[in-house]
C-alpha cells in the first residue's frame, strides 16, 4: 500500500536515512542499496549526519509503484539519469508508454495451490513461471499472474490434461514466437513513431499523441497477430487433414 507524504515542520530541515526509511516504509539496508544503484541521491552531510530532501519521498514512491509493475532497477535509474531534472516525468511517462499493455487487475496466484493441482514443487513451477512472465511477485511477498488470460490458459492446459511441465514447455513454445512478434511491433514503433519523437527535442506537448498513437497500437498488433494466427491454424489444420486422408489412402491400397 503506497504510503503518504504528510509534511512536517521538520521537513524542511531534511530527513535523516532512518526518518526517510520509516515515511517510505522501506528498510535503511533497501535505501542504501538503492543509493549504490543510483536510485537515490547522496546525502547532504551536515557534521557526521546525512539529510535527504523531502522531496525524494515522491521519487522513492513512484519508483516502488514502477518496480512493482515489472520495470526492473537498473532501468528505472538510466531512466533518472537520461532524463535530469525531468526524471519524475519521465518515469511517469515510461509508465504510460507501457500501461495498456498491462493487466490493471491480474488474479492473485496460490502458490501451494498451483503445487497441489499440478502435482509439482512449487520451486520448479513458480521459478520457471516466473521465468517465463506468467507469475511476478508482488511487493508484499505474494504472488500474481501478470495477466488474467494468463491464468486462463494456465486452467485450460490443465483441464487439457497437461502436465506441469508440459503446459511450461508449450508456454515457452508460444513465447518464443510472441518475443519476436513483439520485437517486429517495437521494431516499427520505434522507427515511425519514437525516434522522430526523439528528434524532434522530446516536445511535451506531443506526449498525447505518443500516448494515444500507443493505445491505438495494441489493438492493431492484437488483431494482426489473432488475425494471422487463424490464417496458420486453417493452412495448418488443411495440410494435417491432408496428410491423414493421404496416410489412410495409403493403407487402403
């Protein structure tokens, strides 16, 4: 749960690592990993104490909020240092960038669940589940599906008569086929509509229509990829048909 910034009169003094520790509800040994990261900014020294603006309250918070939602560290921070004194920007506009591409509410994954229904350890499952993006685990410790059509497949395999490993090995299958559909759409978006973005100075007031032309790309790239996949699925289902009528032919002769 996010915590919330309430202003005290000795704010404006600074906060010592311990006083920003406890408003952020972070441990002091996580800020100062995240300082050796450059996540977090050097203390201001006064004597032998550290203080640490205020502000970096909010920064700390929104940088938690996008760790939650998959962005790992090390991005967060090029993010910070590419962008100076924008950096809340834009974070809040990387954010955006990858917002509908995610489930706002994934179902929460019963870890000792999914070991009992799928007769596997949980440490096999969950690790190559996590591996795979089905599962992420969330910042107080439990766990989620990364989306609920994810977890509807996970259900359909397992009804198909699946085993744990064998849902995993097909889900790899298709996900490898998904990463490179993928890095086609990023490939476009990046040379029609990104990089003349960047080009053009990063101009705010074309943020907008970065934002919506987005929006306006996930339902494209969904129905060309469900769109295709039909196509494949009948060529596919006509030539195995074929095939069969051929091999049944063949016995009959």
């Amino acid at each position: 749960m996010p915590t919330v910034s309430v202003k005290s009169d000795s704010d404006d003094a600074g906060l010592t690592i311990d006083a920003l520790a406890q408003r952020v509800g972070m441990t002091v040994r996580n800020l100062r990993e995240w300082r050796a990261l450059g996540l977090v900014p050097p203390a201001e020294m006064r004597g032998r104490v550290g203080y640490y603006d205020v502000a970096l309250v909010d920064r700390i918070e929104r940088i938690r909020q996008l760790q939650a939602e998959g962005f790992p560290l090390d991005l967060i921070r090029r993010l910070l240092e590419a962008s100076g004194d924008a950096g809340d920007e834009a974070l809040g506009f990387a954010r955006a960038l990858r917002a509908p591409f995610r489930d706002d509410d994934p179902p929460l994954a019963d870890v000792a669940e999914l070991e009992r229904a799928w007769g596997a350890s949980s440490a096999d499952v969950l690790g190559r589940a996590i591996a795979l993006g089905l599962i992420r685990e969330r910042e107080d410790g439990h766990h989620e599906f990364t989306s609920a059509r994810v977890a509807r497949v996970g259900e359909a395999l397992h009804a198909l008569g699946l085993s744990a490993d064998e849902a995993l090995d097909a889900t790899a299958a298709v996900r490898a086929h998904a990463d490179g559909i993928a890095d086609v759409f990023a490939r476009v978006w990046l040379t029609h509509v990104w990089e003349p973005f960047v080009a053009a100075g990063v101009p705010e007031d074309r943020a907008p229509e970065i934002l919506t032309t987005l929006a306006e790309v996930q339902p494209l790239a969904l129905d060309a990829v469900i769109g295709l996949f039909g196509v494949a699925m009948e060529a596919k289902v006509t030539e195995s048909i074929s095939r069969e009528v051929e091999r049944s032919r063949l016995r009959q002769t």
